[in-house]
C-alpha cells in the first residue's frame, strides 16, 4: 500500500528538514458511528455517585382523611390556622413532597466500552486531524495553514517561553484559530460560575508531543484554548471533543514517528498495542456499479436469467379472453365483426313481414341516420326494404 508523504517543517525559518510517510493509522476509514458511541459512554465514567437524602419529602406532620370527603386520599398537612392546612404531602405530584424515582448512590453510573472498539474510535480520530474538511466542518480557522498534518521538527520542543510559542503560532498562521477562542470566552451560566468553572472556552489547536517536550508544554499551557497531548497517553476526549471528529492537531516529528510504532499497519500489529489491527473496510472502492458493471466481473457472470411472469404461465380460456384467442387464431376480430353484420341482416329478414310498407319507410330512415354503419352496409340494407316492401 503506498502512503502519502508529509514534510517536516522547521519551526525557526519554515525550511523543509526532511520528508516522511504518514503512519498508516491515517489511512484507517473514519466511522463516525464508533467514535460517538465510544465518547458518550467513556464520558459517562467520569460522574461522581450522588443521591438524595432518603427522608427527603417524607418529615412533614401529615396523615390521609380517608374515604367520604370528596378529596383525594393523599396525606395532608395539620397546619391549622395557616394556608399549608389540608395541602398534600409525601407524594411526588405534591409540593415539598419526595421525588418520583430518588437518585441512589448504587446506581449503574459508570459503562464499560470494548478494548477493540476503544482503539477503532482513537485511530478514526487520529485519521481525521488529517482531512481538512472536516476540521474546518468543525469550526478551526485554519484557511491558511500550509499542510495537514501539520508537523514540526523536535527542536520546537526546547521553547520554554509563551512569547515565542506565541511567535511559532503566528508564523505557521495557527494562531487565527486562538483568536477564535479568545473571542468566543463567555462566563458561565448558572452555579458553575461558583465551582471554579466561571468561563466557558472553544477548543483550539492541540499539541501533540513525546516526553521530551516538558518545556514547549509549560509555554502553551497559558495560551487560550490551546491543549496539548502526550502521544503516549492519547484519549478520544481530546482528539474529538464532543465526540466530533476533526480536531485541529499539530504533531512533532517524533510523536508522529510513535504512532506507527503504537498502531502498527494493516498487515502486523504495533509494539504498544499488541494483537491490534487497524480497522479496514471489505471494499477499496466505493463506486460498487462501476465494479459490477467491469468487464472483468461481467465476462465471468453466468447469464441473465429469464423468469416467465405468473400471469404468462397461467391458462385463459380463449372462449372467454380475447387476448388469447387472438394469439390462437389471428382472423378471430375479424370474424366476429362479420358475425354481428350477418345478425343484423338475418334479423332484418325475419322482420320484413310484420312490418308494412310505413313501417319499411321507417327502417330505411333510421338506417340512413346511423353513422356507424358502413356505406355499402347501408346500400344492402335500403336494397333488402326495397325489395321487402315492393312485395
């Protein structure tokens, strides 16, 4: 399988140091599906167990009326003299009563996720920061950046102030999508404010390193919306916030250089992740007509065969369906239609004596009014009355 190649870029000058093959994580298919999945449940394992108090809507001072007052047989408070007298208590659909269903510290709040579809989520997102559709479909600005992956040199690793982080951002145009950031900084609504979360911050460009960046972490670490990410402990939270695909990262060279060694290739397993293979789709290509229809294919397929429709092998009785009878005997229109001319000419003849010589006036008139009569039809017709009636 031949890999596409990405060129690592020297954070000081923008030169070319040299020209690597992508890792072939990249080139797993993006299942949007498995990514989601695997967020919304490993998001679910950071809850802490809460409850309620379980006399919680249960300490008022009330009891039932019984049956024969016209009032609901939920309990009611004593209270004489105030406007809580006679009001409902303890149950869910009262006020200050308990709650329908209590949260219990023993609830299911934490999900398992397989090993295998942990690892088919992490690599889909690792083959997405490399499609620059769906990193601008989730909102980076990044317009201007020269390459996707973006990789630097391992020398980027020993910057240790946040101005010349800042300065390696500008200067490769990623510092649009930290703008980004700081625009949209808004605080908090509700209690959050008081729980040390005041503001809520967009994410931006995430780093991601080897060990031996400790000093490039610290100089990020202050700049708005900016992360960064050890390619040893890479997790899904951070390589698709939100369960969307399409984060906006940078690598190192080396940490790039690490991925192949995690994930390995299609053929053979990684060193990190044993007995793992990267997912791959059945098919190659997804045009499936343009396959079916090959010469290839279509000079090795059997022939088409014909299948005779349930209303063909059914027997009609021609005596009654005209289709039929006209495949048996083609002539068959034609002598019907001679049949009924001869009735009408056998039932003017039977006719001829019961009429008298007004009533043969009067046949030839309404002969002459049909239209739909042929003309020599009509002559031996006016012939027969002439003749019946000279007699």
């Amino acid at each position: 399988m031949v890999r596409p190649t990405v060129t690592v870029l020297n954070h000081e000058n923008q030169e070319v140091i040299k020209e690597v093959r992508l890792p072939s994580v990249f080139a797993t298919p993006i299942r949007n599906d498995i990514v989601h999945f695997v967020h919304y449940n490993l998001a679910r394992n950071s809850q802490q167990a809460h409850g309620v108090d379980p006399r919680a809507g249960m300490k008022h001072s009330a009891e039932s009326w019984g049956t024969g007052r016209a009032v609901a047989r939920v309990p009611r408070v004593g209270g004489s003299g105030t406007s809580r007298n006679g009001q409902g208590a303890f149950a869910n659909s009262c006020r200050k009563g308990r709650m329908a269903f209590p949260l219990k510290t023993w609830r299911r709040w934490h999900r398992k996720v397989n090993l295998r579809q942990r690892r088919h989520a992490l690599a889909s997102a690792i083959a997405a920061t490399s499609v620059p559709a769906l990193v601008m479909a989730r909102g980076h600005r990044i317009s201007q950046v020269s390459q996707f992956p973006l990789v630097l040199g391992d020398a980027v690793g020993q910057i240790s102030k946040t101005k010349d982080a800042v300065a390696v951002l500008k200067k490769f145009n990623i510092y649009q999508d930290v703008e980004r950031c700081i625009d949209a900084k808004k605080v908090r609504a509700g209690n959050g404010q008081l729980r040390n979360r005041k503001y809520k911050l967009r994410r931006g460009p995430l780093f991601v390193v080897n060990d031996e960046s400790d000093l490039f972490v610290r100089a990020l670490r202050n700049i708005p919306g900016v992360s960064t990410l050890n390619v040893n402990q890479l997790n899904i939270s951070h390589l698709a916030p939100g369960g969307q695909v399409g984060r906006f990262v940078v690598y190192t060279a080396s940490a790039l250089a690490a991925l192949e060694k995690q994930f390995g290739s299609f053929k053979a397993p990684g060193s990190v992740r044993k007995n793992y293979l990267l997912h791959r789709t059945v098919l190659s290509s997804s045009d499936i007509s343009g396959l079916i229809n090959s010469d290839a294919i279509q000079r090795v397929l059997r022939a088409k065969k014909t299948t005779k429709k349930i209303h063909d092998i059914q027997k009609k009785n021609p005596l009654r369906n005209k289709a039929m009878m006209k495949k048996l005997n083609p002539f068959a229109p034609i002598l019907k239609e001679q049949k009924k001319t001869l009735k009408k000419i056998v039932k003017v003849k039977a006719t001829r004596k019961a009429f008298t010589k007004k009533g043969g006036l009067m046949i030839t008139k309404t002969l002459e009014s049909i239209g739909d009569l042929q003309e020599k039809q009509v002559d031996e017709y006016k012939d027969l009355v002439r003749r019946t009636t000279v007699q």
